[in-house]
C-alpha cells in the first residue's frame, strides 16, 4: 500500500481520522484531559472524539491560569454529561487541592463522588485538607494524599474501601492508631506508599493479604531525633519492600515466598532475623547503609538471586544460600579506614560472594577532615593477618604526612623506578632505587622541581614522606605473590575512587591483594587527569615491567584463569 | 502442545499479500485471535490473515518472538517494547495498530496508541493537523467557537503553531 508522503515525515494522506473508533478512544486514553479535549479542534470528525473516550482525568494544577471556580465547572459540567448520556467512565482521575478557606470545593466533592459510584476505576489525589466525603467513595482505587493532617475528624465517615488497592500518604500527619484504623477497612490494598509522614512510629500491615508492594520512606532519623518507624508485614503475599530509613520487623522463621525485591536502606534495627527467614522468590537485594548489618553474620537464604547491591561504610559478613542461576553483585564501599583494617573482612565478603561476577567499588573518603585527604594514617595496605605479608601491619608503612619537617625535596615526583630508569622527577632522586625489584617508589617532590622536565608536579601534595613507600609497597608484592595465602577472587570491574595522591598506592595494593580484577577502572578522582595517567602506569607495571613483574602477572593470570 | 510433544510447535501465518511466516507458536498466542484459533483445534494448516499486509505481519512477528523472550518482567517487556517502536514511523505505527486490534493483542495494542498519542502530546492544533495530513474541514468562525467552548486547553499552548 503505497500512499504519498509529505516531505517532512507529515502524512498528506489522513490515515488518523480514519482509524475505528475503538483504536481512536485508546489513543486518546493516554492523552491528558486538555490535550484529548483540544483534538475537538483538529476537523469536524475529531469534534466530539474525545467526549467518548473512556477515562477521565483532571487536575487543577494543570488549571495553571484558569481560577478554580473554572475547573470545578469544567469538572462538573463534564461529569454531567457522561451521566446523562449514561457514558461508561472506566477511570476517573482528580487531583485537587483543598483547604479550609475552600468550602466550594467540598461541596463540589460531595456531589460527584456519589455520581462515581458506578466508576470502575476512581483515582483520587487530595491534598492539604480531605473533606471526609473522600473516604465515602467506596469504588475507590487508588488514593493518595498529600501534605495533610489526618485526624480522628477526618475518619469519622470512613466506610469499608472495598476496591482500594493503591494507598499513597505523602507528607500526611498521622498517628500510628488513626493509620491502622483506615488500613482495617482497606483489606484488599495492594501497593501502600508511605512517605515522610509524621507521627506514624508503627505500621503494622500483618492483615493485609493482598499487600505487594510495600514502599515506606521516612526523614533520616538524626539523632536524638525520635525513633525510627518500626514496620511489620505479612511476609507471603508481598513482592517488592522498600524501606527507607524504618525498622523492618521480621517474625522468626519468615516465609516470603513471593518476595522478589529488597531494598533496605538505612535501616537501624539488628537485621539478624533475616538470617533465619526464606526468600525463595528474591532476585534482587539491596543493602544501603544499613546500621542494622553491623556486627552480624548475615546469611541469605535467597537461591533465586540474580542481582545483590551493597553499599554502605563498613564491610558486612553476608553470605548467601548456593543458587543454580548467574547473578551478579555490586559492592559500593565507602571506607575511611586504611587498607590494612579492611582487607581481610573485604576478602572474606569476596570469597563468600565469589560464584557470581562481582563488580567492586571502593571509595577512600577523606576521614580526617582536614582537608587534605591524606587520612594522614596507616596506609600500608599489606592486608596484614591474611597470613602473608609482615603481619605487623604498621610501623612501616605509615605516611607521614604532617610532619612539617621541611622535607621539600620529596614531593610530587613520581618515581616509577621499577624499570629502573623511568624517572618522572628528573631530579635525580628517584633513579638511586634502580633496583629492578619491581616495587614502586612513589615520590611526592616538587620543592625546587621546577625543572621543566614534563615530569609530574603537584603542588598542592608536598608534605609526603616517602621513605616508607618503597618498603610498604614490596610487603604488598609479596603478599601478591605469596600463593600460601588464600587465593585472591577474581572480580569483574575494580574501580576506586580517592580523596588524596597519597592513598592511591594504598588502596590499589590493598584491593589487588584480595582480589584480581579483569576489569579495573574508570577511575574517579576529581578530573585529576594525572593521576589517573599515573594510577594507569602504576599498574602498567604490574602487568608488564620486569622479570619479577613477569612473574606477577603470570600470578595473576592463573588466578584469573582458575 | 509444544509442552507435551518435547518440540516446539509452529504455526504458519499468511498476510493478505499471501507471504506465509513461520512462528513459534508459543509466541504466535500472545494474539487473542490465534490463541483462540489454537484452543479449538484450527491451526493446523496455514492461517491466513486476511487483514494484516506482509510488510506488517513482519514486524508483528519480531515483536512476538521478541517480547515472548523475555521472562515475566513488566520493566523489562516495557523497555523492549519502547525500543521496538522507537524507529517506527506514523505509517508502520497506523498498519500496527490495525493488526494488533485484529489480532487481539493488547499489549502491542496498548503500546502503539500510547507512541501515537506521545506523537500528538503538547503540539499545537496546526501541528498535528500537518503531521497526520488531517484536513481542516472547519470555518473560521466555527473553528474559533470549537476554541472558546474549551478555552481551558488552550491555555499555554499558543506559541508552538509552527513547531
């Protein structure tokens, strides 16, 4: 079938006008009420489209220049007339905004939600102040309610919502005892959201057995600040939780047989029951700064899991049921320790996760606030107590950053003097290493650089020592290279991200000792272009370089390769 | 059934324009029209669809095979089904939609009216009229008199008459 075209992509030929009437009426569902009503002008056989179409929608925010009084008349004469044509209106959607000074409103509401009682569908969006005729509408869908008190008053009239499957509170001021005496007449809810509403320090939601969809957010409890709302569910109908910064109360022993997604976040309370409930259904899991994972073994038994995404400042002991499926986790740390305190735990999450593809993500932050992101601590990241390395752990392999000694001479120069000859300082100083050991001698010099050598000068790092770094540096290679110790896990992407040159060395070495990336990079560091080259050739180095390094990475490849 | 069997069934569809496609039947029953035809036992030889082209019937068929593929993942299924439209003109997209009603295929259905009413959504009057080659069959006066009953629609939308 061909047919002329217009050159820009219009159609000369009106294939639209000419669709039935039934594919028009779907087309025009999923336009808004003004932009249906305003194809009445498009040609004669569109003037009266839209007045069929099955679904109605207003909302006074779109009444951006209109006055109220106009909307409600819109609202009004159009409800109107689909009764007196004995229209069907499948979904009725309003969203209004009501206030005290505004009995117009009210009365208007009261008048239409008795006509809508033969509505399929009713979506209702209140805010501020709900004259109780809300909780008349018994066809009722979906409501949501926003920045309003809901008090004793305001749920006199409530009646059963026989049909309200979708229970959005936004910003609602309400007590725990008025919340569960609406949820009592809910009984068939499916989706509840519950977000920043004041006062609710409990849910309890264990009558609700259609429930799926639980979404619950709250402010971030600061402290001293009140509890954090405590919520307990009925585990087996429920498909997805969310919660944000709530207590997830857990019977012992929990079934959640057809929970397919768990998000926590911020979550205080001891999340040890966990460890005792069944997720047969769970595929994807998020853990986000949860204080309740802190201090406990946390074992999943999730054989379903397709996706498990942790982020958070501490390591967690989490261990998951064996799954026959291929999922992948994200590991997002936020550490502000040095290596050397997290590298064991890290290896053993790692080891507890190393079936499925990991994808790791270690942030340094800058812990000491001053500024600097030295950390100014023990960054020796020789993973000591893994059995290799030197086992003291420190004593050696600490930057001294604030020393203030006057050591201008060892800054902002990097030496990568494995090779033995690349000297980017070109002071000289580097090349005395020389050794061809392979290790990396990091040296942070530009006092009296200024040599135009094109070697790398950063003013603002030129209180490093170094004299430690070389040694620290070879501790970490040996671990590598230890094969006595635990078997590295290999991980799909490295990234790391740091606050300060100094932690690079560092981070690198203590996350290469525990694990053996395929992928490594990008690195985020504030557009420092540099150090990035220098994060690059740094570990260059370690896959190439000389014989020792040769060694290394034939290490690292049979790691890999097992 | 192909559940039964241990193979996967296929049926074979015919376009108005006689071009005859095989598909899975698995895939081929997420139309309504073929299911039924499945369910009492008459899809054994070809099907012939009187009301779909082959040019049409082509694509309906990569969508079926397509989003049959995907496991019961409503985001998933959403995100192919935008992606399968996206390079789909107002052409491809009216034949679409006739065949997804004749086919009885409400997903498919649902999605295309919703990319054809993305189309029309915050473009002037004179621009749909020009983009679906929709006559104005109106005088002036009464087009002017079709403006004022709804006035409240036009509020904001003045400025983009030659978007």
């Amino acid at each position: 079938m061909k047919r002329a075209r217009g050159e820009d992509d219009s159609n000369s030929v009106d294939r639209i006008s000419e669709l039935p009437q039934g594919i028009l009426q779907q087309i025009l569902y999923h336009l808004s009420q003004e932009e249906a009503v305003r194809t009445s002008v498009l040609s004669k056989s569109w003037r009266y489209n839209w007045c069929t179409r099955p679904n109605l929608d207003f909302s006074d925010r779109s009444f951006f220049k209109g006055s109220k009084q106009y909307f409600l008349s819109v609202v009004d004469e159009t409800l109107q007339r689909y009764r007196d044509q004995r229209l069907c209106i499948e979904e009725f959607h309003l969203c209004i905004s009501l206030d005290d000074s505004d009995p117009a409103s009210s009365s208007f509401l009261e008048k239409w939600i008795p006509t809508l009682a033969t509505t399929n569908k009713e979506q209702g969006s209140v805010s501020t102040y709900p004259p109780s005729v809300v909780f008349e509408a018994e066809l009722l869908q979906d409501l949501q309610v926003e920045e309003l008190t809901l008090d004793r008053k305001a749920i006199d009239r409530i009646i059963h919502f026989k049909h309200l499957k979708k229970l959005h509170l936004l910003d609602v001021c309400i007590e725990a005892e008025i919340f569960q005496n609406i949820i009592s007449r809910c009984p068939l809810i499916e989706d509840l959201f519950v977000e920043d509403c004041r006062g609710l320090r409990k849910i309890e939601v264990n009558d609700l057995h259609c429930l799926k969809d639980l979404y619950f957010t709250d402010y971030e409890v600061v402290e001293g600040d009140e509890e954090c709302c405590s919520i307990e569910v009925y585990p087996p109908s429920l498909e997805t939780i969310k919660v944000n910064y709530g207590n997830l109360r857990l019977s012992k022993g929990a079934v959640f047989c057809n929970l397919n997604h768990l998000y926590l976040c911020g979550v205080e309370l001891l999340l040890d029951r966990l460890s005792s409930c069944k997720f047969p259904s769970l595929e994807y899991l998020s853990i986000v700064y949860c204080e309740g994972l802190r201090g406990i073994k946390l074992f999943m038994d999730a054989p379903n899991m397709v996706d498990f995404s942790y982020q958070g400042d501490f390591i967690p002991s989490i261990s998951f049921a064996s799954t026959s499926t291929e999922w992948k986790s994200d590991i997002n740390l936020h550490l502000c320790d040095a290596p050397s305190l997290w590298s064991v735990k890290l290896r053993k999450l790692l080891k507890s996760l190393s079936q499925f593809q990991i994808f790791l993500w270690i942030i340094q932050e800058d812990d000491d606030g001053d500024g600097d992101g030295d950390g100014d601590s023990d960054v020796d990241g020789d993973g000591d107590g893994d059995g290799g390395g030197d086992g003291d752990g420190d004593g050696n392999g600490d930057y001294d950053d604030d020393n203030g000694d006057g050591d201008a001479d060892v800054d902002a120069d990097y030496d990568y003097d494995g090779d033995g000859d690349v000297d980017y300082d070109g002071d000289g100083d580097g090349d005395g290493d020389g050794d061809g050991d392979g290790d990396y001698d990091y040296d942070y010099d530009d006092g009296g650089d200024g040599d135009g050598d094109g070697g790398y000068d950063y003013d603002d790092y030129d209180d490093y020592g170094d004299d430690d770094d070389e040694h620290i540096i070879q501790e970490n290679i040996n671990l590598v290279q230890d094969k006595g110790c635990d078997k590295p896990v290999v991980v799909e992407t490295l990234q790391i991200q740091w606050c300060s040159f100094s932690d690079i060395p560092s981070l690198f070495n203590g996350a290469l000792c525990v694990c053996r990336p395929r992928n490594i990079g990008p690195y985020y560091r504030r557009s420092w272009e540099k150090e990035v080259v220098c994060a690059e050739k740094i570990l260059m180095q370690r896959e190439s370089g000389d014989d020792q390094d040769d060694q290394l990475r034939q290490l690292w490849l049979q790691d890999l390769e097992e | 059934m192909a559940a039964e069997t241990g193979t996967p069934t296929t049926l074979t569809l015919k376009s108005n324009d006689d071009e005859l496609f095989s598909v899975a039947e698995s895939a081929a029953i997420l139309s309504v029209t073929i299911r039924n035809m499945v369910e009492d036992g008459c899809a054994g030889g070809v099907i012939p669809l009187d009301n779909v082209d082959g040019k049409t019937l082509a694509s309906v068929i990569t969508y079926m095979n397509g989003i049959s593929a995907i496991p019961a993942d409503e985001e998933k299924k959403k995100s192919y089904r935008d992606k399968f439209l996206s390079d789909k003109d107002f052409e491809t997209l009216a034949d679409m939609v006739l065949a997804a009603n004749y086919l009885n295929m409400s997903c498919l259905m649902d999605a295309v009216s919703a990319k054809i009413a993305q189309v029309m959504e915050k473009k002037s009057v004179g621009w749909v009229r020009r983009k679906f080659g929709i006559e104005n069959d109106y005088t002036p006066e009464e087009e002017a008199a079709v403006k004022e009953e709804h006035k409240w629609t036009f509020e904001g939308v003045e400025t983009d008459d030659d978007n």
